[in-house]
C-alpha cells in the first residue's frame, strides 16, 4: 500500500504539498496539483477519509438530491458532478427524492448529521423555508433549480427562453393552436418554461386554450395518451410544445402508427436533447440544456463554499439554452442546412 | 427535532424495538417495523448515524460501483437498489468507475477505510484476484456481473441463455447469415453471451462469420456505423444480434434511412427491453433482464452479510431472462398477437 510518502518522492514534492493537494487546500499551483493526482494515481494512492476528516472535519462526501436517476436529464447531470468531484477526491452520494418532499428532508439531513460536507438540490420539493435551517450545517446548492427567496448560490439555465425560443419557433412554422405539455408545474422550472411559452403567444397575438394543455406528461406513454386524445377533435392544435424527448417521442411514435405525417399534420418539440431525438425518423426538434457547464459550475462553487466554510449568500449563475431545429418541426431542416 | 422516544410513543412501542429497527437487528416482527418505521416518516425523524455508528461499527452507507449511470441498464439497476436500501435506512453512494480498473480499485477502498458497511460491484474491471483482498473489510457482492473464482455472493442473470435464445428465434425465422455485436468483449458477460450465440449457431449446423463480429458497439452511432459497414457487402448478413437496444435502434434508424425495410431486408434484436424499444416503428425485439428482481436479492443478501460480518463464501442466484419478440425480427409479430 502506498503512502503519502510515496507519492511525494515520486511526485519529487514536498509531503506537505501532497498533503495540501489532497485536503484541497488554495494556494497550490496547478501544475503541483497535476503531479500529485497523477503520482496518486500511478501508486494507486487513496488518501485516507478517516484521518482526513479528524484534520479537517470533513467527510469528504457531497450528496445530490435528484428526483429519479432513470431521467436522463438527471443522469447526465450526475455523470459530470460525479467526474468533476472526484477530480478533488470527493465522492457523490446520489439520492433519489422520488418527488417526495418527506423523503427531500429525510436527505438534507445528512448535512446535519455531518455525513456530507454539502448538498446538491437539483429539483426542490419543499418550500425554501422548510429548506433554509439546514444551510446552518453546510453548503447547500441549487443546480437546474431555482428560487428567488433562497440565499444560496443557484446555477441554471434560462427556462423562460427556453419556452419562449421553441414556441416562437413553432410560430414561424405557421402554427396558430398551439398545445402545451410539462411534467410538474408546480416547480419553478416548469413554471418560468410555461411563462415563455405564454409569452411567444402573446406576442404573436395568440390566444391559449386551456384545453389543450397537459401538465402531468412525463413518460412516452403519456405521450401516446395525449396524442390520442386530441387526435379526434376537429380544432386541435397543429403543433404541441413539451418538456420532454419522451413524451415527444411518444407522441410522434403514436402520430406515425396512426399515418399521420410529421411535422405536415402535426408538429413536435422536445426538451434535453436526449439519444433518442436522433434515432426517430422524423428527427425530433429539441431544447439542448447545457447540462456539462452547469454541473461544472455547480461544483466549483460548492468546493469554494466548503473550503471557505461560507454556508449562506445569494449567487447566480444563469446559462443559455440552444434550439436544435429537426425534422419534426421543419419539412426541409435538413435541406437548409439548420441543426 | 423529533426523537428516538418521540418515535417510540408515537408507535406504542419500546424505546428498545425502535432502536432495534434501527439498527436493523434481527427478530423483530414486521409488523413492528412496519409500525416504527411508519412513526419515523410520520415525524420525520432520522436516526443519528455518527451515533449508530459509534454503537455498532457501521457507516449506513453502502457504495454501489457501475460502469455508468447513463446506461439506462445501471440507472435502472440503481433505482431499485435505492429504494430497497432505503426501506433498512441504508443510503447508496453511486460511483462510476468509467470502464477503469484504477478507479474501481480506489471505490473498493471506501471499504478498507470504513466508508461503506459494503460493496456492490455490478461490472468488474480488476481479475478477482486484485478485488479478492478488499472482502477481508467488509462484504463485495456481485450482482450482474460473476466470476468463476470469486468466493462471494453473485447474483446475475444468465447470458448464455439470453445470446442462445435471441439467436434461435433469429435462425427460426429462416436466417443464415447473422452478425454479432457486443459492448465489451473482454468482460464475463459478454463471453457467456457469445457463448449462447456460438452455440445456436452450431446447432442449427451454421457458420460465423469474424468479418460480421463487431466487439466495441455500445452506443446508437455505433450502430449507425455497423450498418454503414455492411450494407454494400453482397455476402452480407440477414440479421443481426445485438447486446444493446440503443445500438439495434442505430442499425434501425440509419437502414430506414437507406430506404431499407425492416424486418425484410435486415432483422435486428436489441438487449434491455428499454424505452426506446418500443417507440421505434418498426419496433424492436429485445431480451428483458430481471433488474429489479436482481436488485431486490442483492440487497437482501449484502445486508444478511452485513449483519452477520460474514465476508466470504460463494452464493449463487441466478435468474432468467424474457425474449421479447416485436416487428424488427418478425413480420407479423403483432398480427400473430407475439409480444
């Protein structure tokens, strides 16, 4: 087994400069920072937790409260913070909430209970308030997840743009009756997404009707639901917006066994540009979140707020979206050259 | 902040029988756990693990190492596994080893330094004997993945009938020529699943072809490529086995896009039974694994182990796997009502 020893003559630095590396300390080059990791990684050097925590009171440990890892939005996510961490030797604990808010408080207090040095919300089920008393205990937060009453650093993107881009888009295809589906909305994500989409209509001096919108569409299946049930009336809508590749898929995958053509009888947006918008055939139009850039940012700040011991204090940092214009929406995307 | 005699009140229980739940003792009725438990959620009270911990040498935590969490088979794996640890207080700390066998061994460390109570390794990098060490510390069950030499609990499903069973149904329906693709070539599951389609093969008195053998195909643009490869080859297969649904939906997508019809000019089956499956039109045949059945005995196993401080010892669970027959292998798949 090799030791701290070890890695600092193989490394041809100082053991406290190891030392400094491995306990994250500011100050050392990164030039210094490259030669430890890799003498660490070539002697398979795993810095002891243990002793680490009794110097510094850490656990060396961050946990990410996610809703499901099935979402492919979350997974990705995790993918990145995951990498990101372990580049300063943390690991993740990932924590599914279920969407339940009980189980949220359940996991929060992990900080209280000093099995993590900081917390990753990436979707609130609670109100801030019930939230804010654990902040007392360390960093916490919140990435995709937004709330303008919490005093924590918050990295996300831009989801009003976001549901104003797509739709507007939509407009210019020609569309007038426009429907609406998003997954849970009450979240504040889902909120700012629909205030977009208000918004793009409203411009465009277009009215909403109501009965065209679907605020519980999660799944593919509920896709091939919500086709279904619009597929009868004779004023439906020409084009749906979601807030989800697979509620999108679904509807274009029912669309398509019922012989209608994508985008001419109807036209489709989806959310996260996932794997599966580019196997369907038409190509599904889709909203690219910039995913690796803000889980990069989510973990810079959180790694400075552990070391810096500063648990609260607003900080923002919003990202752009990108449209990515397919075959779903548009006949000839892929002859113009848009992508 | 409720407490432990707050629970116990609440529950009408001993302050012993709660803390006996607690600490996931042996010989307490389910219906007293499920009282307990339902008193701990009801108050949201949440047992101190530094103060477990110091009682019975345990952390809660149990690490859970996949390859990675986007690989909707893990992040479904992982589902499962959560919940289930959930319901005995145990927390998972998820970490990706990326494919590298240095990291794995840095994950299995979190062992050596009493990090986690055990270890779920769910794709092995290291021969067995670099992890065999590490089960001195604590319990390592395989679970998905086996090992002919390893002394520890494996729980898996079997490949060699999933790659005989695929392949059979492909020769059934009048083919000759089949190409093979896996992930990972060097990995225990991917041979066993050779091995069941090699043995098809022989069966039915045909040939394999090591022209048609594509070994590094994980994702759907490598399926793109595969199709890409074959399909101005005059001698070329008739159908294709896959152990991965995105890369079936790869081959699928860009032979649609060629003008090719499916299944008449190329069968494809996938692995995983996942989503997109069934979104594809024509939709895909696939093996359904036991993942969550998997999940649940996994777990059941490594917390007996953790209690009893049992470590070593062979116990082998092996399950079944379900062919899915769909439209991409056979014409009239839904017709002859085959699902």
């Amino acid at each position: 087994m090799a030791t701290i020893e070890d890695v600092a003559r193989s490394a041809g630095l100082s053991r406290t400069t190891v030392s400094r590396v491995i306990n994250d300390h500011p100050y050392v080059s990164i030039a210094k920072k490259k030669k430890v990791k890799e003498a660490m990684e070539e002697l398979g050097y795993v810095p002891n937790s243990a002793a680490r925590s009794l110097r510094n009171q850490r656990t060396g440990m961050i946990a990410v409260l996610i809703p499901r890892v099935m979402n492919p939005f979350f997974s990705q996510l995790i993918e990145t913070l995951e990498l990101a961490a372990a580049e300063s030797f943390y690991q993740l604990i990932i924590c599914q909430t279920q969407y339940s808010a009980k189980k949220e408080l359940t996991y929060l207090n992990l900080l209280k209970t000093k099995q993590v040095d900081g917390v990753i919300l990436t979707s609130a089920e609670n109100d801030w308030s019930a939230i804010e008393g654990f902040t007392e205990y360390g960093p916490v937060i919140l990435c995709n997840e937004f709330d303008e009453r919490a005093n924590v650093p918050m990295i996300y993107m831009d989801q009003q743009e976001a549901g104003y881009k797509a739709t507007r888009h939509l407009i210019e295809q020609g569309h007038r009756k426009i429907a609406y589906c998003c997954g849970r909305f009450r979240s504040n994500v889902a909120s700012a997404r629909e205030e977009g989409f208000m918004m793009a209509l409203h411009e465009a001096g277009l009215a909403f009707d109501e009965q065209y919108a679907f605020r519980e569409a999660i799944t593919s299946s509920d896709g091939t639901e919500i086709f279904r049930s619009i597929r009868g009336d004779s004023g439906r809508p020409t084009a749906i917006f979601t807030g989800s590749d697979e509620v999108a898929a679904g509807i274009v995958s029912e669309a398509l066994r019922h012989g209608w053509s994508i985008p001419r009888d109807l036209a489709v947006t989806g959310f996260d540009n996932q794997v599966i918008t580019e196997l369907m055939n038409p190509r599904i139009t889709t909203v690219e979140q910039p995913v690796r850039e803000m889980a990069l940012k989510t973990m810079e700040v959180l790694l400075e707020r552990i070391r810096n011991r500063q648990y609260t204090g607003t900080e923002r940092h919003q990202f752009s979206m990108k449209l990515i214009v397919r075959e779903s929406t548009h006949m000839q995307a892929e002859l113009a050259g848009i992508q």
